[in-house]
C-alpha cells in the first residue's frame, strides 16, 4: 500500500517527512482550503522530497491554464481534482502529461455507476468523505460502500484517517485499494504534520521500510519537531561558530586520542558493569549497574566536561561558564578547567549551593568561582539563566553545559560526548551474557544527559526498552515537582524548543524536587521526541520513593547512590520484570553530596 | 500605513523610544504610562510583556517582570488594557517580549489581537530568523505588524547582509555584548560599528545602556535616535518619570 501525504506546506515540517517513506506528497491549491500553501509559496518546497516521491497538485475547479502553469512551476507529476472536474478536462491535464487523481465523494448512497466515465482518463480515483466543501471535513465516510465498488482503476482512501485507524485499515481487503491519503488525522496544526505520529502509524502498517537514523538530530538541530535555537541575535556568532566547529572537532584524529587518553587515565573509564545480585533477587530478575559513581568527580558529568574541555581548547577559548543543580556538573566543570589552567565560573541556585554545601567547597578547592543565581526558585533553571546571561556579556568565553539542554548543538554535543556510557554497556553485557542488547535500560532524566549517554547506542535496537524517570517531588500532581514530559506541554527553554512545565500564560513554573540535579523545568529535546514519539517510556518517581530506593541499594549492594539517580532505581518497584530479563540501570553518581539529605531522613 | 513607517518618513533624527514592562509597577499603570510618554513627546514606545525567565534581559528588566507577573499581569490581560488605547494614543507601539509567551498565547490570535489594539511592531529576541521566515512572516505582514530584528556588535557581515534583506519597519541595534541596563562605553570599534549600520537602508535605533541625556545624544548622532529602558524603569520605581523624561529634551 501506498502513502500519501496531504496538505503539506512548511518546509522544517517537510525535511520531517521525508524521513519517511512517503510516496506521494499533496500540495494544496485551492485557495479555500485552511491548508492553501498561498500565493508566495516557494517551488524549493516541494522539490525538498526525493524525486522517489510522486508530488500532487490538488485543485477544485481551477482554470485549467492556471493548473498548468502552477504544474510546471511547482514541477507536479499529478494533479488531484477534488471538484466536479468534467471527464474533458481529466483528459487535458492527462494530454499535458499529469497523472490524473480524480476525487469522488463518498456517501452510504454513492453510486459507483457514475464513474464508468472517467475509466479511460484517470490513472487512480480518490474516495473522500461527502461535505460541502470539497473535503478536508476530518470525517471518515463508511468504508463498506467501498464493497460496491468494482471499476478497475486504483484508488486513493481518503477522509479523516487517523492514528487510531490503524487496524481497521489492515482488515481491508479491497484489491483495488492503492494508497492511503493522510491529512487532518495526523497534524500539529493545520499543513503541519505531526511526523512523529505518522511514524508510529506507518509502523503499525508495517510500512515503514525506511532505517534512517531517526533519532539523530537533523542539520538544523531538530530531533523530530524539538530542539533547535531559540536564543536572541547576542548569542548567534558564539551558536554559529559552535555549530560549524563541533562535528569537525570531534571528528579529529587529535581529539579521538586526547580524549580517549583522558576517559581512561584520567576519568577512570570504562566503568564496570556490575551485577547487583541482591537486587536481583529482590525483584526477581537480573539487574546490571553501569557505574557511573565510581568516575573521576562521581558522577556522568566528566565525560561530558573533558570533552567540552577540549573543544574549548582547540576553539581557542580562555574562560569557562557553567551552570550546576546538585554541583556534579560544576565540579566536574571546575576540575577540568584546573586541569588545563583556565578561568572558571560556575553559577549555581543559591538554594542549591545551600543543599549541596559538600559540592560547593570542592569546587572552591579546585579554584572555581561559585556564583549564586538569586532569581527565581533559586536552583538549575536560575544558575542556567545567568550562565547564558553571562555568555551574552561575555561573547568570548566558552558556554560548558551540563546536560542535554541548551540550543543546538549542546544537545547532540553532549549526547554524542556522554555516549560512551552506552558504549561500553553494549561491551560488557555482550562478555556477559553474550548479547550487547538488554531488555531494558532505565536512567534518571533531569536535562537528560546520563540518560541520553545510557540510551544513545539502543536508540535504533527496537527490541531494548528505554526508561526515563523524572522527578516528581511530592507527587506529579501535587504542584510540587519537576516530572516535565508528564504534566509539561510544548514550550521553550533556554534556547531550545522541547517540553516544559509552564502555567497558561507561557511562564515557567518553578520545579521541585528534593535531587538538585533533577530539579529543572524542561528536559532535553531528544527526550521530548523519545517521549512523543512513544521510543521511551517515562516514569516518574517522589521524593520519599527516590530516598527509600537509595536505602535499597545502600543495604543491599553496599553502594550509596546519589539522590538523582535513586530517582532510576525507584522505578525497579515499578516495572514487571520477567526471570531472564536482563536490566541495565544507568547509576549516574554516588550519594556522597547527599548524605546530610539521607542522614535527616533516616536518623 | 504602519505607524512605524510613518514615523520614520516624518521624523530621521534623534527618535527617542521607550520601553517599559506592561503592568508595572501597578497593575493598571500600563495606559497612563502610555499616556504620560505620549505627552512628553516620546516618539516609540515599547511595551514589555513580562516573562518569567527573561534571559537578555538585566536585574533591573527582570525584577520589573517579576514584579508586573507577582501583580497578575499577562499577555492577554494586556490587550485588554490596550482595548481603548488607540482612542487617545496617536504614536507606534510595539510589543516586546520572549517568544514562549507568544507562542503558547498561539501566533494567529496573537495577531488578531495586535490588529485589534492597534499594535504596529513587535520584539521578539529569542524567535530565530529562519523559523520566522518560514512559518510566520507571512502572517505577521498579512496582519500589518513589523517583526523587528536585532543586530549586534556580534554580528558578522554575513549575517548582517542576511538581517538587513529581512528587516522590517528598523533594526534594534544593540549597543554592547550585554544584558540590558549596562552602561554604554565610547570606543573606536563601537563607533565604526554604529556606522555600518547607519549606513545600511534601513533606519536604525540604538539600544541597551542609554540612559541619560548624553548617552542619547551620542547614540543618535550615529543613528535615527535610540532606545531607554533601564533608566526609564527606575523613574518609574522612584516615581519621578516626567522629570527624568524632560530632562532628556
Ligand atoms: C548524579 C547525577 N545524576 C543525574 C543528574 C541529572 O542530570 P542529567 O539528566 O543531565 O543526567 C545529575 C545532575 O546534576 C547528577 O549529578
């Protein structure tokens, strides 16, 4: 079966699509339609899907001169006539070399009889719901007229089908059934479709044929409809100048090796894989902590940190910004700018350098200056506004995020830098067990970067499930929380268009939670396309789960976790695990910074 | 025609462009604040739309946001405030704000609402160029708003060439590599960069650190006038706005 895709327009939507195995992409002309593309729109659009992709004018009871000057200019194979286009005409626009798609609109009454004209000079029929207005009404008609249909020409199903129709489209059987025309049922907003809807439904027809590497952020920063950078002109040479240089950097021979030498010497990679068999026990199957506590710093971060470390070396650059939440990423920050002797300035909520006082005087020691951010709710989204505040003031320094945040390209930056963490699980569970491939992964998701670094190899490994947890404080819905993909909502932050929690108005709502790392307001665009395009599962877990999971592990395992990722392995408690299941657990740092938190709670 | 438009044929030289928070300090001071630069001969008002998370923006921006947010300020209530404004108000107004705002607010009703009250521009740092062109330029133009762009003594002159065949109603040149409410430095470099722009074919106004007297004198010899807003905000915080707006005459 074929596909077609209607009522397209917008040119970021269309480099969506063409990831997918579109056959055919449907033009709007008809300048009533809510999806009209307009009187502007430019002939590149079209031509951005491959020539594999069969491109249709739709039109009602145009001109036929205007039809086919907007056929050469737009470089249309098909033209689809959506109203009482007379069988002369079909056979013009066949005569000046279009396929000819001619719509038919379908009542329980509709008498295929009056078809019998057009046979000759149509290549296919398209079947659409009867409305006044030519279509577009997002209404199904009732496909079992179709049974009295008997011509012989292909035809296109069209009207208001939408993900939820999936099955019933399998049960047709119609032989003369061709495409499917999809429009309405899978948009954002009207002449703009949801690709990430249309994938999964594509793959439930089993139609998706394409292995493109979905989940790789696009040239422009997108992961699906998320990510991008949405910052103001300050900061768009000091974007550019990132954008243009990361990959090229990363790619170099002498980063391959300065790198690696400074993960395994210097950092303490790889981390071992470990067997926690009492856990295992616990919950009746077989979990493996990536040990992500036992770096250099004690925690994720520094993989992220000595890489950023050396792009900023090569780029030339002398002072280095970071925010921090629970300090991992500012001490991770500040013991790398003391490796390589440059300046450093951590801003941090004053709230969290309260709470995570362990990991303010350490960075103090390695020679940091902490800067308490005082807006706000006092913590990660605050200590990241005045990082990019100072940046905007101070163009010539380097920005060292901490996660997978920001505009791009700090997202796929620190996801590609944090990668090694899947990296080596996929080597150690294959010497394990003798399959790289677990049945699941489950990380802790602030921002996301331990999460992405834990997922980034299995993204396309359909058989590996993925579990995000977030924090959700007292409770998702107890206003008290940071579990962002459960009760956020579309929105932008800190330069990148992802999922936010934000009141009606567009403002931020304050997040909370008792980790300091997880405690954010966003998450990082991946995961807000792994999320709505259904690739991961998010969880969430509270506060007191997150402290009585570090107790777990504590007793059981003898390792102290830290509170972020005790968020990960409360959801053990939630997961129906089988026997033989084989469940890796990213533990992103250890609980040394969080022991006066667990000491109140448990003393 | 856009009020916009109009004021730059009238009028080339010192223009002199306000920006202040809508709904600040009091909830309802937004008209009569309107009202007040009006009849003291400001030329371009700015009107923030207050954001929880300004991110270009300096402490004194910031707290006056918070403050106009603590006192229940929003974008909608906003153009309510500005149902009837164009019955007394004669100069342009344009919005300010972060795109999140607008965004959520939903961009067609958002127009509408701009067409309705009378708005003739908007500020909007944080929507890039590209996605403007490609998903909303033609909505804006249709509602008759100026999308007004920024450059910055950042921008190369790659980019500027791309800004400049963009640009609508004038360019907010931005004076430093700062956050707003800094102070403005004279130097050679800023001077030359003041120029280039100058020179380009589209007016230009001059903004971040211009807060007396002889910071807009000096800005406006270099371009079509400039733009006050720190300064302005903390006349308003003190209460002596007429005497600070006539001492700038
Ligand atoms: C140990 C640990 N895990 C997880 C996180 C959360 O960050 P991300 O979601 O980017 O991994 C932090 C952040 O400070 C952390 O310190």
């Amino acid at each position: 079966m074929k596909i077609k895709v209607c009522g397209l327009k917008y040119s970021k939507n269309i480099k969506e699509l063409t990831q997918l195995p579109v056959d055919y992409a449907g033009f709007i002309f008809y300048p009533k339609s809510p999806r009209y593309v307009g009187e502007e729109f430019e002939a590149a659009i079209p031509a951005l899907f491959p020539k594999s992709t069969r491109k249709v004018g739709v039109f009602v009871n145009e001109e036929l001169d205007v039809l086919l000057v907007k056929g050469e200019k737009y470089k249309l194979d098909a033209m689809q006539l959506h109203g009482g286009e007379s069988v002369e005409y079909c056979q013009k626009v066949k005569e000046a070399g279009f396929e000819v798609i001619k719509a038919f609109q379908m009542n329980d009454s509709f008498q295929f009889n009056s078809l019998d004209e057009y046979e000759n000079v149509c290549d296919f029929y398209l079947f659409d719901t009867k409305t006044e207005n030519y279509g577009g009404s997002g209404r199904k008609f009732n496909w079992k007229v179709l049974e009295n249909y008997k011509g012989s020409t292909p035809f296109f199903l069209s009207g208001g089908i939408g993900a939820q129709d999936a099955e019933q489209i399998k049960q047709l059987s119609h032989d003369k059934l061709y495409a499917l025309d999809l429009n309405s049922g899978f948009e954002l907003q009207p002449a703009k479709k949801n690709a990430d809807q249309l994938e999964i439904f594509l793959n439930k027809l089993e139609l998706n044929t394409m292995n493109k590497d979905k989940y790789a952020v696009d040239e422009r920063g997108y992961y699906g409809e998320f990510g991008g950078a949405y910052i103001p002109e300050l900061l768009r040479k000091n974007v550019d100048e990132l954008q243009e240089n990361y990959l090229k950097i990363l790619a170099s021979e002498q980063f391959k090796k300065d790198y690696a030498r400074l993960l395994d010497n210097y950092v303490g990679r790889p981390t071992p894989l470990t067997k926690a068999g009492n856990l295992s026990k616990r919950y009746g199957t077989n979990i493996y902590l990536k040990r992500e506590d036992l770096t250099h710093t004690g925690a994720h971060k520094i993989n992220n940190t000595i890489g950023q470390i050396l792009l900023a070396k090569y780029m030339g650059k002398k002072r280095i910004i970071a925010e921090t939440g629970a300090g991992q990423h500012g001490v991770a920050t500040a013991t790398v700018c003391a490796l390589f002797g440059l300046e450093c300035i951590v801003y941090m909520g004053a709230l969290d350098v309260e709470r995570q006082a362990p990991n303010v005087a350490r960075m103090k020691m390695l020679g940091a200056k902490v800067v308490p951010a005082i807006s706000g709710n006092q913590t990660l989204k605050d200590a990241t506004n005045e990082a990019i505040r100072d940046w905007i003031a101070n163009p010539e320094s380097f920005y060292l995020i901490g996660s997978v945040v920001g505009p791009h390209p700090y997202p796929d930056l620190v996801t590609r830098l944090q990668s090694i963490i899947s990296k080596e699980i996929r080597e150690q569970l294959e010497k394990e067990t003798g399959n790289p491939n677990p049945n699941y992964v489950i990380a802790c998701v602030g921002g996301g970067s331990n999460a992405a670094g834990a997922f980034y190899h299995y993204l396309n490994e359909k058989d590996v499930n993925l579990v995000a947890v977030e924090a959700s404080g007292l409770g998702v819905d107890s206003g008290e929380t940071a579990a962002t993909i459960t009760i956020g909502d579309i929105g932008f932050i800190h330069g990148s268009k992802t999922m936010l929690m934000q009141d009606e108005d567009g403002q931020i709502t304050e997040p909370y939670s008792i980790s300091a790392g997880l405690d954010y307001p966003g998450v990082g665009p991946l995961h807000a396309h792994l999320a709505v395009s259904g690739r991961a599962q998010f969880l969430s877990a509270t506060d007191d789960e997150a402290l009585n999971a570090a107790k777990v592990l504590a007793e059981s395992e003898g390792i102290i976790p830290a509170l972020e990722s005790a968020h990960a392995l409360a959801a053990l408690e939630k997961i129906q695990f089988k026997n033989d299941d084989v469940v890796v657990l990213n533990l992103s740092g250890r609980g040394d910074k969080d022991m006066e938190t667990y000491m109140k709670k448990f003393n | 025609m856009n009020r916009i438009d109009q004021l730059f044929q009238n009028k080339q030289k010192d223009i002199l462009s306000i920006y202040f928070p809508a709904g600040y300090p009091k909830l309802e001071d937004t008209l009569p604040t309107l009202q007040l630069l009006q009849a003291k001969g400001v030329d371009l008002v700015e009107i923030g739309i207050p954001f929880s998370d300004p991110l270009a923006d300096g402490p004194v921006i910031q707290s006056a946001a918070k403050q106009a947010l603590d006192n229940g300020m929003s974008l909608q209530l906003l153009f309510d405030q500005l149902k009837d404004a164009r019955k007394t108000i004669k100069i342009p107004l344009i919005l300010m704000g972060y795109w999140n705002t607008v965004y959520k607010f939903g961009v067609d009703a958002f127009l509408t609402e701009c067409q309705n009250v009378g708005i003739d521009g908007v500020i909007l740092p944080d929507l890039p160029l590209e996605e403007y062109q490609e998903e909303y330029k033609v909505k804006f133009e249709a509602a008759g708003v100026h999308n007004v762009l920024l450059v910055t003594p950042q921008t190369t002159d790659k980019r500027l060439a791309i800004i400049e065949k963009a640009a609508s109603g004038f360019l907010y040149m931005v004076s430093t590599a700062a956050t707003t409410g800094g102070a403005l430095q004279a130097s050679k470099e800023r001077e030359a960069y003041f120029k280039k722009i100058a020179a380009l074919d589209i007016p230009s106004l001059i903004g971040f650190g211009i807060h007396d007297k002889a910071s807009f004198q000096h800005a406006a010899s270099f371009s079509n006038g400039a733009i006050i807003g720190t300064a302005f905000i903390k006349a308003l915080e003190k209460g002596n706005t007429s005497e600070f707006l006539e001492s700038l005459q």
